[in-house]
C-alpha cells in the first residue's frame, strides 16, 4: 500500500527517508509470498538499487532530411532483481515531448540526468510505484524533443514511430544503441515485450495513435484527456478554435537544436494545415479514429467532462469506434477541465491503475476486468458506476425548438415547430457561453434558448449529442454555437479556474519508494467548488460553410437557407426535477472558436432545427420528465449564485498549464 502523509508539513529529507524505511520493510518479505495465482503484484524489490539506463532507438525515419535515420531517446528504470534470477518483466511507457519543454503532472516535473547523462529523476509516481513491484518504466522523448533526433510532426508519422519503434524494440524488432550516435548495439533481453502506454493530454493521444497501429506487444493503454483527431483539436466542422495551427505547437515544444534543422517540417505543418479549416491529407494522417479497426489493446479512457482544451468530442468518437469493434475498455468520467485523475481521485487512481496493469501486463486474474465499465463524477468527490457506458437503456431521441411567449425564448418539447416558426440572433464574438446561459430567460440579441418545462423526475443524458440547424445568414461567413444547459442550481467543480476544478495543497502524500533524486511524495489536492443556478454540460461549434461537406468550407450566399449538423461533445449529466434542461444556439462562443470574417444575423428555421439527444430511458424517460407536475420536494432555485467564470482563453497546446 502507499505511503500516506497527511495534514504535516514534511522536509523533502524526512518524506525520502521514510519512503526508503517502509520500501525496506517490505523487502524483508519473503519475494514467494504472492503464491501460486497472485492477485496484486507487491513491492518486493529494490527501487534504490534498480537499473537506470538510456536507449536511443531507431525509428527507421529520417524527419530531419540529414541522411541519417533517426533515433529516440528511451529513458529506462527497471528493477534489478528479475534479471539476475533469468526472468523478464512487462513495461509501463510514456512517450511525451514534454519532458525537457513544459514538465509533467501537476508540479510540472522535467527529467533530470546526473554528471554522465544518466537518468535520475522520472516525473509522476509510475517509476516510483511500480518498480518495486515488477515493472520496468520507460520514458520516451519523442523525436525533436530533449535527447531524441528528428522533428515534432504533432501527432503524425514522426511522432507515433517515436514510440511504435520502442514497442518493437522492446519485443526484438528493431535496433537500440547504447549511444546517441555510436554503432554499439544493445537489446531488451530483460523485458518479455508486454507493453502497456500510459499518459495525460499529448502523452495520452501518442497511446492513442500507436494502438491504432496495431502494434503487436502492446497490450494496454490509458489515455488521459487525449487527442483522437487532430483536426478535431484546432477546429470544429471548420470553425478554428485557436489562432495558431500545429507549427506553433511543434516550434514550442521542440528541442533548440531541432528547432534549427526542422525548418521544412514546420513549413509542412504551415502549407498542409490551412486556416480555412478544410480536411487535408496532414489531418487525415493524424486521425486515430478511422483506424480504430486496428486496435488490440485494452483501453482505459479518462477524460473532465469539462475540459475545454482538449475536449470530449474526442472521447466520444474514440470510444464509439471501439466500442463498434469490440474493444475491451473501461471509463472514468470526472467533473474537472483537463486534469490527471492522480490529482482529482487519487488514492482510488492508484488501486485502480495497479489492478488494471496487472491484470492486462502481468495476466493477473484480480476481477478489474468484469468490475463496471464506468465511473462516472455525480457531485465533487461523488461518484457512481455503470455495467457499461452509455448504459444499455440510453436511446438516441429527437427534442425540437419551439416559439414562446419572448423573442428567443422558445420552448423545448418532442413537437416539432409550427411551420413558418423562427427565431433571430447576429453574432457577437464579445459573447460567450456563460453569458447566453445567463441570459436564457431574456431576450437577448446574441443567442436564441429554447427551455423544457422544470422537470419532475430526473433525466439523464449519456453519450454524444447532435443538433440540427437550418439557418438563413446574412454574410457570406457565419460560425455557430449550440450548447446543452442544466438551468437550475448546483454546487459543482470550478473547472473554469485556473486549477480547473482542484485546489493544490502544501501537504504531500507519497506513492511508492523514493531516491535522493527521484521522490514518491507529491502535492495533495482537494476538489475547488462553486454555486451556480446554471451549468453548460455539452457544446459543439461549426462553421455553416461546411453544411454541404465536412471536408471542405463554402461562402454562403446571404438570404439562403442552410442546414448544418453539429456535433455535440460527449457528456454525462442529470439534470434534477425541478431543473429545466435547455437548449442555446447562438454564433461565436468566446475564447472557445474564433470569430467568422463578418458579423451575421442568422435566422432560425425552427420546423427545421432539432436535437438529437441520448436520454438514459430514451423518449419516454423524457416524456415521463417533462409531463410535470413538478414534485414539492424539488430544489428551489437560488438567487444569489456564485457562478462560473466565462472560458479562459483556449490553450495552444493539449496539456496547458496544467499538462
């Protein structure tokens, strides 16, 4: 079991020595005493005393144009012990270009190397936690990063190869170097090939992209609020979320001596990405979905429902294409932005990634497998389970707008609008989200809300969400907006601070064994609340130029009417009785896409506007919600909320501040 430090102020000395003195007392424990059929691997060896190498590893590319195939550096603890007694031990990899740029986890952690470049530090708790009990860690920098030749090519051939060509060293398939550029050969005799990937944000959509390789010896991955398509992260149906394409990601994180030499790479990502949002041959390389057909390995999705950098569309699809193919997998939805679960739920975290690793990488038969497929984050720090996800009663059903009693404030019921029916709105790109759900009950110029009746049961949607629109612009460009709300009041995370719905905290609590160099011991944290009497749950952008293909924007013709769908991003929430679930469409959502080149006023066709939406209970859960009358014992509403702050400016690279 970890250590636990709480509620004392501890110097780095004391939280080492005590994680050294209780790593020490479990090795005294005879190394059998797991048994004939163990269920949990222990910490049973020496992470002082293991191994800590570097591999640099051909890639079988040549990203840089230098004539020579380039090679990624592959930082390596293992422990020692396995080896000398003739046996071979799964892997835990992470491959990031972030370990010399930007830091990992919560703390930011970087790699560190001693006099000679041997690696000393590992950021995050794997290395510390699972060497002991029997597993190798392996870091890897993807190419153009820290020690690593080549180029960032964000999320194309480079990058996956990075990481694919380790897994196939790892099982005797490619060539490893003890050196950067010498000819000396060395192997992984030490490891049985069993890989299973691991990481947050970039780290995770790496994972993503080399299952979807279908490289055989990797067994498991856990993507943490990862990428799926990289078109899907700098754009929604054509509408740009960040003024910046993926050069400006690659120049970021990229080495300064890489830099210098992947002037063409970045040219590439500048001609090939253009910022008129249209589908290219780059953006179709760098999407993991269409080949989710590939996959073998296990995957255990995490994701905030409300992260708003790399968002829950991308969950969504991955999943659904899994799923579609019978992939084994598991999910853990939260209520923060984008956040590792380490740092959210982390006791439960650590039991559950142990338990899943030994399971797929050490073949142990310890139940995680038939335990429910979900959990999923109710309130702050309260959760609940699914047998599976969505649950087998979600059932995809068709809500429509409908005029009320105010201009653009309609309704929202199973009766289509009466024909001839509209509702106006001119975009304001000084406008966001919260500031139409604030409004929903005014007429407003910026947003058109349509509102069921307070509910008197509870209802819950799961899964991804559609909204059709038919709208009449009057320029040639228009973005649009549509967000689901839960108008009512709640006590929920604070996903639009800067912690993004957690506190970091000056207590440590510590996870595995420690080194002089390398501590176990990280920040505690705690879940950062606010009141709110209404909260967005599900959003999608697209510019109406795209209504006749996905692929490729059109100019519009001004007095013409078009018909777009767009994608919602997948979700998980129960609007209570008493609650009223709405419906927002609108134009720019601010800070979330940018703004259209001109400034329409787009007219609603509401006969022609719908909602797709994926009620647990499907159309009579729905019915049943909103037949009234709404029980006494439904929650009144607040007067005097709290709220939650307008979106943040969008990060330019998947992991922020916090990656």
């Amino acid at each position: 079991m970890p250590i636990r430090v709480r509620g004392t102020r501890l110097t780095y000395r004391s939280l080492v020595v005590a994680a050294s003195a209780a790593l020490m007392t479990v090795l005294l424990s005879p190394a059998g005493a797991q048994g004939a059929s163990p269920r949990e691997s222990r910490p049973v060896y020496s992470y002082g005393n293991a191994v800590r190498e570097s591999v640099w590893v051909d890639t079988g590319l040549d990203g840089d144009g230098n004539g020579k195939s380039d090679r990624v550096a592959v930082d390596i603890v293992r422990p020692r012990e396995p080896a000398a007694q003739g046996r071979k031990i799964p892997v835990i990899m992470d491959a990031s270009p972030y370990y010399s740029c930007c830091g990992r986890g919560n703390e930011s952690q970087l790699k560190t190397y001693d006099s000679r470049g041997n690696p000393v530090q590992f950021p995050l708790h794997y290395d510390n936690y699972f060497v002991p009990r029997g597993y190798a860690f392996v870091a890897v920098d993807l190419a153009g990063t820290n020690r690593s030749d080549g180029c960032v090519d964000v999320g194309g051939r480079s990058d996956i190869q990075s990481a694919k060509a380790v897994i196939d060293w790892l099982n005797g398939r490619a060539r490893g170097y003890t050196t950067r550029t010498g000819t000396e050969r060395t192997g992984a005799g030490w490891s049985n090939g069993r890989t299973g990937m691991i990481g947050k944000s970039y780290d995770g959509t790496i994972a993503n992209g080399v299952a979807a390789t279908g490289v055989d010896g990797l067994r498991t991955i856990v993507p943490i609020g990862s990428i799926s398509s990289w078109y899907d992260y700098y754009f929604a149906q054509g509408a740009p979320l960040y003024d910046s394409g993926p050069e400006w990601l690659s120049d970021y994180v990229e080495s300064p001596e890489a830099r210098a030499r992947c002037a063409a790479v970045q040219q590439k990502l500048v001609d090939e990405a253009p910022r008129t949002g249209d589908r290219t041959k780059l953006w179709s390389e760098r999407d993991y979905v269409k080949d989710a057909r590939k996959v073998k390995a296990s995957v255990f999705a995490v994701h905030g429902m409300q992260d708003l950098n790399v968002r829950t569309k991308h969950l969504g699809q991955w999943w659904d294409a899994l799923a579609d193919r019978g992939v084994e997998r598991k999910i853990w939805l939260s209520q923060t932005g984008h956040v590792d679960p380490f740092d959210y739920r982390r006791a439960e975290w650590v039991d559950t990634l142990h338990r899943w690793f030994d399971h797929y990488l050490l073949g142990y038969d310890n139940g995680i497998d038939r335990e429910p497929m979900a959990d999923i984050e109710r309130h702050p720090d309260q959760w609940s389970t699914d047998r599976v996800w969505p649950p087998r009663t979600t059932e995809v059903t068709t809500v429509r707008p409908g005029t009320g009693t105010a201009p653009g404030v309609g309704t929202l019921t199973r009766r289509p609008a009466r024909p001839g029916a509209t509702e106006t709105f001119t975009d304001d790109p000084k406008q966001s989200e919260t500031d139409w759900a604030a409004d929903l009950e005014r007429t407003t110029g910026a947003k058109a809300g349509f509102l069921t009746a307070p509910l008197a049961h509870d209802l819950r949607l799961a899964g991804s969400s559609k909204v059709t629109v038919t709208a009449t612009p009057t320029t040639a460009t228009a973005h649009l907006s549509a967000v689901l709300v839960d108008v009512g009041p709640d006590t929920i995370r604070d996903y639009a601070a800067s912690g993004e719905g957690i506190t970091t905290l000056t207590d440590r609590t510590c996870w595995g064994a420690s080194t002089a160099g390398d501590s176990s011991c990280f920040k505690a944290t705690e879940a950062r609340t606010t009141t709110v009497d209404r909260t967005v749950f599900s959003r999608g952008w697209a510019d109406l130029g795209t209504y006749a293909s996905a692929d490729k924007g059109r100019p519009l013709t001004p007095g013409k009417r078009y018909t777009i769908t767009v994608d919602l991003a997948a979700s998980d929430h129960v609007v209570p009785a008493g609650h009223r679930l709405a419906l927002i469409v609108a134009g720019t959502d601010k800070d979330l896409i940018d703004p259209p080149d001109s400034t329409p006023t787009l007219t609603l066709d509401l006969a022609r506007t719908s909602a797709k939406l994926p009620f647990v209970g499907g159309a009579a859960a729905f019915v049943r919600a909103t037949a009234g009358p709404v029980p006494a014992t439904a929650t009144p509403r607040v007067s005097r909320p709290e709220g939650v702050a307008p979106p943040r400016p969008a990060h330019r690279i998947p992991g922020g501040s916090r990656s």
